[in-house]
C-alpha cells in the first residue's frame, strides 16, 4: 500500500512525539521519581527499541484504519468515512499501545506516578486551549448527530454561508461555496447555529418568482408555466412543477413556481434556466411581464351605457340558444347589450343547488359540469360545453337552484338577468307563450312515444307560462 506525503509527515510526527515523549517522561522519573538506583543513561540506549516499536505499532494502525474506513465503512454505509472520526481513532489506539509499548520498555517505570503528575499539565493546557478543545468536541458532536453528510448543500452560519461540504476536520467544517471558494466554519460556531441542509440525493424544492399582467389569464398562466418549467433540464419529472399566486401586488399578480431539481448543487444555474423558459413560453403565449405602473380613470358622462364585450359575439352566441329562438334579432341585441360576462376558474362553483336566484347562465367559452348529490357525494350528470345553458327556470319562475354547476376548465359564461327579460316582456307580451312552449318542448323532448311527447308539451308549457306571468307580473 502506498504512503502518501501526508501519511509520511503523520509517520515522522508520531514517531518524533513518541521518542521525546518517552525520553521525557524517563528522565523525569529517573531523577526525580521512584527509581531502582541503576544508572540514569541506561534508559537511553532502549529509546531505539521504543521508537522502532512504535513505528511498527503505528504502521499497524494505519492499515487497520484503511481496512476498518475505507473499505468495510465504504462497503457499509456507502460513503466514506469522515476525517475527523479516524484521526480520533488512530490517536486513540496509538495513545493505548504507546502506554503498553512504554511500560514493556522501560518495565521499572511507574506509569501511575507519571499519570498523576501529567494531570496537573493537563488541566494547565486544557485552560489554554478551550477554543482549540471547544471546535474539537464540537466536532465529534456533529459526527455522532450526522444532521449532514459530505457531498450535501448546508447553509450554516450568521451569515448564512452556503456551499458544498467537502469535509469535516477536528477544528472546522470545510464548504465549497457557489462562487467555487472555500469557506471554513468553525465546529464550535456550527454547534451552536441553526444549519440548513439540503441532503444530497434528495428532492429539495426551490422557488423562483416572477410576476404578470391583471388582463393576463391566471389560467392559461399556470398551464404555459407549468409544461415550460417542466421540461427545463435538472428539474425532476418525479413531481410536477406547482405554479401558484403569491398575492395580488399594486400593479401585478406575484407568482412563484415552486419545483424540484435532480441535482441541488445546481439550483442557480437551474432557477437561471427556469426563468429563461418562462420569458420564452410567455413570449409565445403572447403573456407580458410587469412592471410598476400607474393607470388613471378619468370618469365621464356617457349618453349611453357602453355594451359589454364584443356586441356581435355576444349576440352571435344568444342567437344560437334555442330558448331564445323566438326573439327578433332586435330583441336578441337588447338581450345582448343587458348579458353580464363572469369567468370562472377551473373548479370553482357557478351555482349552488338550492340558492335562489333569478338569471340563467350561457356558456361563451368552456365547459361546465352539472351536479346533484347522490348519498352525501356529487355525482355528474351532465357537462355542458360551448353554446350550451342552464339555470332557465330560476330565471323565469324563481325557483331555487336545482343542482350545483362547477367549471371544468377557464370558463366564460352570459348571465341573463331579471330586469332584462322583463324588459322584453313588458314590450312583447306574446314572448312569453313562446319562451315557455319552448322550454316545455326541450323538457319532454325525451319522452318514449310523439304522443304523449305532445300531451307533455301541452301541460309543461301552460304551466310554465303560468308561472312566467306569475313572476314577471304579467296580465
């Protein structure tokens, strides 16, 4: 096995501590200990055999250490073992053997007489090493707790030091930071911050934020963000990226989008590429990024109110509602310009079953679920898409909401008020056979036989248009 300069430099200052040691101690217990009357300097001629021992005894120790750390602790627990743990080892066992060595050697020496004198020494050097003492223990603390590994990301420190472990040695743990310098952290320091460590092999989230627009879809924001963030190279495709809205600012909606990397050491380079793909995605999605910005209302007298909305899509997509089939295309375009447009977000409740209300709902733009509970769970029975209406019989007779409605996706709906169908009525009384004999006809249009399809219409629609009357106050 081959011994390197460091190993070579540990040889020669072991062997030269345990020579002066021994010598030493012998002289000092030759003339002033307990001795048997030989002559002082014959005691020197086994200092050769003392130091050739532990030569031997220390080269001993070193392969046990190579076979104990770097090959069964490897094999064990997968990592190699720290540096602090087998210089205590090594010092410890050579310390034992030394002692043993020592008292073969020089069999007529009272070791106990030299502990007790070395006692006092000892408490003399503790006092003027606390700090040196401190970071030492402090040390072998953090191997004996292991919070964090070599190779892990740790951010320790008042400063908030942060950087790779590279090793932990018996004064100081030893950080490879993201500028690629060294940072040295005392041990004592360590043991007594808050250390925050992102372990190496696991799925360590990180944030990056960025902010857009009010017009801007939060919607159609989450999807662009989430498929560009997922793709971006270091995020794990374990877990799906999580886009979410941090609080509604003074000129913008703050965003975070929170994913995880393969790699952490990498997160700056990663949050780097994360932002790059998001400018991109919102450069393709036609999404705008903000920036602070004052907007003045000057407020105006208007000699007619504004319509809602682009007129002719509105009208367009009330023209094509069968319920409203016998409107004149005036009649349609005053419905238009009264409709009110709500957009309702992925999951969220258009209507609740049993509320009372007096509107119906058009779907501009996407789907909607209806729903009835069914033994204490909601249970679909129908999802309505584009073109497609609900919520008619509050609208004209008042009765409560009969099943919850919730938006599958980003969802653009027309409600049709009160005051603007009995605008209507009040103008064109007969609406009102036509409306109800129209509804009638698509309640029963799923009956078995034309027949009683017919009887069917015949009672619906008078007992509609009873109730429309009775609502509208109509004569």
């Amino acid at each position: 096995m081959a011994i390197s300069s460091r190993e070579k430099k540990n040889i020669i200052f072991y062997v030269t501590a345990s020579a002066v040691v021994g010598l030493a101690t012998y002289l000092f217990l030759r003339f002033w200990g307990n001795h048997t009357g030989a002559h002082p300097f014959e005691g020197l001629l086994r200092i050769p055999w003392l130091i050739l021992l532990s030569l031997v005894v220390y080269l001993g120790i070193r392969v046990v250490n190579a076979l104990l750390f770097d090959f069964a602790f490897r094999v064990r627990r997968g990592y190699e073992a720290p540096t602090l743990v087998r210089n205590i080892f090594t010092l410890i066992v050579f310390a034992i053997l030394f002692v043993l060595i020592f008292n073969r050697v020089y069999f007529e020496v009272n070791i106990g007489a030299l502990f007790t004198t070395s006692a006092i020494f000892g408490v003399i050097i503790g006092l003027a090493l606390q700090d040196t003492l401190g970071n030492f223990f402090s040390g072998i603390s953090l191997h004996a707790d292991r919070p964090f590994q070599v190779g892990d990301v740790i951010a320790l420190g008042p400063q908030k030091i942060t950087g790779v472990v590279e090793g932990i040695t018996w004064r100081a743990i030893k950080l490879r930071t993201f500028g690629n310098n060294i940072a040295l952290v005392s041990n004592s320091v360590a043991a007594k911050e808050a250390i925050e460590v992102f372990p190496r092999g696991n799925l360590n989230a990180r944030l990056v934020y960025f902010s857009t627009l009010y017009t801007d879809s939060p919607a159609k924001t989450i999807h662009i963000v989430r498929e560009a963030v997922r793709e971006a190279e270091n995020v794990s495709p374990k877990i799906a990226p999580v886009v979410r809205i941090r609080t509604l600012g003074e000129s913008s909606i703050e965003w975070e989008v929170k994913y995880w990397p393969e790699d952490y050491a990498k997160y700056n380079d990663t949050d780097a590429l994360v932002r790059e793909r998001i400018w991109y995605a919102f450069r393709r999605a036609n999404i705008t990024f903000a920036f602070p910005t004052r907007t003045l209302h000057v407020e105006r007298k208007a000699a007619a109110p504004a319509a809602i909305g682009p007129q002719r899509e509105i009208i367009e997509r009330l023209s094509a509602v069968d319920i409203f089939a016998p409107l004149s295309a005036e009649e349609t375009a005053k419905l238009a310009a009264a409709a009110v447009r709500h957009v309702f977000a992925h999951g969220e409740l258009v209507i609740r079953a049993g509320d009372r209300g007096s509107s119906m709902f058009v779907v501009h733009n996407g789907r909607v679920q209806v729903q009835v509970t069914d033994g204490g769970r909601p249970r679909s029975v129908a999802v309505l898409g584009e073109g497609a209406f609900f919520g008619e019989m509050a609208l004209f007779t008042g009765e409560p909401r009969a099943a919850n409605v919730v938006a599958l996706e980003e969802t653009e709906v027309l409600e049709i008020g009160h005051a603007a169908m009995k605008h209507l009525f009040d103008t064109n009384p007969d609406l009102a056979e036509s409306i109800s004999y129209t509804s009638a006809e698509r309640r029963a249009g799923l009956e078995a036989s034309s027949q009683e399809a017919s009887q069917v219409r015949k009672d619906e629609s008078a007992g509609l248009l009873a109730s429309i009357k009775r609502f509208f106050g109509l004569k």
